[in-house]
C-alpha cells in the first residue's frame, strides 16, 4: 500500500513537471533547470520503488544516447538547451519498454506543431492585430524567428505514456 502511494506521487510529480515544462515553454520560450532536476531526482525514487521490475542501465543508457543527439542538436542550433536538459530528463523515466513509443510519438507532434506555427507565422501581422490569446500570439511571433516551442511535444508525447511508465 505504501509503495503504491510512493508511485502515485512520483506520477503526480512527473506529470506536474512536464506539464510546468511545457507551460513555460510556450511563454517564455525557457524551461527551468529546475525541471529537470526534478525530474532527475524523481527517478531516483520511481528507480528505488520499482528496482525490480526496471532495468536500470537501459533506462541511464537511453539517456546517455539522448543526450549525445540532442546535444548535438543544440550544437547545430536546431534545440534549444532546456530542450536538451528536459528531454534527456523525461528520457530517463521512459526506459527500454517505452522509449520507441515515446520517441515516434515525439516526432509526430514536434512535426505538426512544426509545420503549423511556420504556416501561421506567414500570418504573423494579420494575428497579431486580432484579438487571439496572447500565449498564441507570441508563439506565431516566435515562429517567424523559426523559433519553436519543443516543450509542448516533448510533454504531449510524455503525458501519453504516463500510464505505461506506472503500470509495474
């Protein structure tokens, strides 16, 4: 009973970080350190509560091989380095059984949320004389600097694997 109230609160914790993360990134184009390290330290307890059933070096090892390509990533300026950070740190809870999912899922919302703030950003007067949220507004801004927002897509494609992350 306990160690399921552990694991009910390490999910609250990580769903709570990725969803700050990606509020963040879509205002302020910035994701925390902090968020990260909270991630980080979060799998330190989802490793200690479920030490059997995880393989440990699979879930640091996906991490490693993530962060070695989105750091280059960031080196060619396509990233940004909380992207960088928050990926690697999310990367950590998905560990072999989900990393696949996570990474197709990762690609497909990265690529339509993309695709459309270039769109709009052609667009970029015309929606800013409107009266959309100012949230949008600034994100079509962004747009037009091929500024985007990873965050968003990094945390849509976590929160979707929630229940397989907390299902041991």
């Amino acid at each position: 009973m306990f160690m399921e109230f552990i694991d009910l609160a390490l999910a609250l914790i990580f769903c709570f970080a990725v969803i700050h993360a990606a509020i963040m990134d879509m205002t302020t184009y910035k994701i925390p350190n902090l968020v990260s390290a909270i991630l980080a330290i979060g799998f330190v307890g989802y490793v200690l509560v479920n030490w059997s059933s995880i393989s440990l070096i699979g879930h640091l090892g996906l991490a490693a091989i993530v962060l070695i390509i989105s750091g280059v990533a960031w080196n060619l300026k396509v990233l940004g380095g909380g992207d960088v950070k928050f990926l690697t740190a999310v990367t950590l809870w998905m560990g072999p059984n989900n990393i696949l999912p996570f990474l197709i899922i990762l690609t497909i919302i990265s690529f339509f949320v993309s695709v459309l703030l270039l769109l709009l950003g052609k667009w970029n007067s015309q929606i800013q004389s409107r009266n959309f949220p100012r949230i949008f507004k600034n994100m079509v801004k962004k747009a037009t600097e091929h500024a985007c927002p990873y965050g968003l897509p990094i945390t849509i494609a976590a929160l979707t694997l929630v229940p397989s992350i907390f299902s041991s």
